[in-house]
C-alpha cells in the first residue's frame, strides 16, 4: 500500500500550455525537485528546440534529467522508469516525503506512474548490425523482415518510421521472438506499444495535475512560440546538431522540419508554418492520451492559487 506520507505530485499538459511556470512555483511551495518528465529535454545541446529550463529557471528549483545526455545517447522509457523511481525515493527521505514529476512525454510519466513492459536489454552488436543494415540498404529490407518476424506488429504499426522498425527488429533478434508476443497490452496503437494495463503497484500516493487552455489560447501560445524560439537562435541550434541527425535524439518536431530548410527543400516560413502545424498536432494527441486517464485534476494554468490551495489539501488529508 502507498505511504500517506510520501506522495509523488505530477504535473502534466500538452506543449506549450504553461506547465514550466507552474512547476516552478509549485516546487518551490513544496520545497522539493523537479523530475522532469520530457524525453527531448534530456539531450544537450538542444535546449532551445526542446524549451528547456532555462539556467535561471534551474537556478530557481533543482531538476533532474534535464541535459544529462549527450545527441548519440540511446534512451528508453524503461531505463527512465528505474532511474526516475531511484530519483524519486531517495527525494522523499530529503524533501519531507514530497516529489515534483513535470512534462508531457506520455510514455515517460506512463512509465513512472504505472510501469511499462521490461522489454530485454539489446546488445550492442544487433543495435550496431541494424544501424549498418539502414544505413547501408534502407528501410524496405528491414520493413520486409518485421513483416515476416511479426506480421501483427508490421499491420499497425507506421512503416515508414525506421526507429519503430528497428526498434522492434531488435527485439525479435535478441529474443526470437515475436515483438508482440513480448508486449503486455494488445490491439493498441502503434505510439503507446509499450505501455501496460497492468499498473505496477508504487509505494507511495500519485496525485496527477493537468493542465489545460482553451483550444485557440493553446494554439495561439504554440504559434508564439516558435517565432520566439526562432528569436533565440532556433535556425542556428538546428544548423550546429545537424551532423547527429540521424540520431533519435532528433528525430522531433522542430529539427525534422529545419532540417528539410537546412537543406534547401524548404523556404524559411513555409518550415516554421509545418512546425507550427505539427505541434498543434501534437497537442492535441497528447490532450487525448491525457483525457483517458479519469485520475487527473484538471487546471488553467493561471489559476495558480487554485492549483497550490488543491496541493495543500491533498497534503492535509
């Protein structure tokens, strides 16, 4: 059973809706770290791309798993579960029982909140031999093997992303087995492969914060948003990474899009209206994964003190 006196508070919301600001002040009325939950914000070398606490926001509240990893890392949502859940318990015993989560990466909070499916460590030499297999040939011959190896997965899953495609290959050589016979969760999509509905049990209280604008103030916040990161040096921070492109550090909206500009196939505006359009799209498939979840508090981001006088109840109970 959860401890009532350790309780993880979560702080959730599509891009863009405001979550920095909040988790700022609210870990500063609990006296406590933020995790962040943002599996972009982890790599250096992108923190305009990525929205990154700035070195003044992290100077205000210590965070953790922000520019920790280098462009080449390889990273999981496994690994952050163990690594996150580490962070967290040892956070309990110096912050009076009391830890901040805060992001929008669905499958990192997923994966601290109720667990994935451990899927096996690969070794280096499979990862390598698939990385040598693309490069080489392209994805049609590794498309071909994954419809072969695991049909089931090949029919719903998006066949032309190759880090799905070799993500899944490597599972099915390590293992020989089929990447579906080792998933938990059946007839999902594509994008939440790994997630579970069987939640592993935590010991201590999940109190989950959402936050929420209306429709046209979020799009209009995200459209904002992208000029800004332009103002601060967007174009040129996508210039300065694109030798690691190739990477899945990436492989997200904003640097695919720069890219295709960096390379000549895009005028500038025409690539900051696709980014724009891809990151409204985004929100609203993160809105969506969030509204299934019946657990959440729902808040505007600015009714700050709505939002702490629920904290000091929850904390009062």
């Amino acid at each position: 059973m959860p401890s009532p006196a350790n309780i993880l508070f979560v702080v959730l919301g599509p891009t863009a809706v405001g979550k920095t600001e909040v988790s700022l002040q609210l870990a500063e009325h609990l006296g406590c770290p933020i995790v962040s939950a943002d599996s972009r914000q982890m790599f250096r070398d992108i923190p305009i791309g990525t929205a990154a606490p700035t070195a003044e926001e992290q100077s205000r509240v210590e965070h953790h798993f922000v520019g920790n990893l280098g462009l080449e890392d390889y990273y999981s949502a496994s690994r952050y579960e163990s690594e996150a859940l580490a962070v967290i318990e040892e956070g309990f015993k110096r912050h009076n029982g009391r830890m901040l989560l805060s992001g929008g990466s669905m499958m990192y909070i997923d994966a601290v909140c109720d667990g994935i499916d451990q899927m096996p460590d690969i070794r280096d030499d499979i990862r390598q031999g698939l990385k040598d297999e693309y490069a080489a040939h392209g994805l049609q011959p590794l498309v071909a093997e994954l419809q072969q190896r695991d049909p089931e997965y090949a029919a719903q899953c998006d066949l032309q992303n190759h880090v799905r495609v070799i993500h899944a290959l490597e599972i099915c050589r390590q293992t020989g087995q089929s990447y579906t016979s080792l998933r938990k969760r059946e007839n999902i999509k594509c994008t939440r492969a790994h997630a579970t509905d069987h939640p592993s049990p935590r010991p201590f209280r999940i109190v989950k914060i959402g936050l929420d604008r209306d429709r046209d103030e979020l799009f209009n916040r995200i459209n904002c948003r992208v000029g800004a990161m332009v103002q601060q040096g967007f174009v040129e921070e996508a210039r300065k990474v694109m030798p690691w492109r190739q990477y899945n550090s990436l492989n997200t909206v904003g640097f695919k899009e720069l890219f295709r500009y960096l390379d000549g196939e895009w005028p500038l505006e025409m690539t900051l209206d696709r980014i724009r359009k891809n990151t409204r799209v985004y929100a609203k498939k993160q809105l969506t994964w969030f509204r299934r979840d019946d657990s959440i508090h729902w808040f505007h981001p600015d009714r700050l003190d709505d939002i702490l006088s629920f904290v000091d109840h929850t904390l009062a109970q």
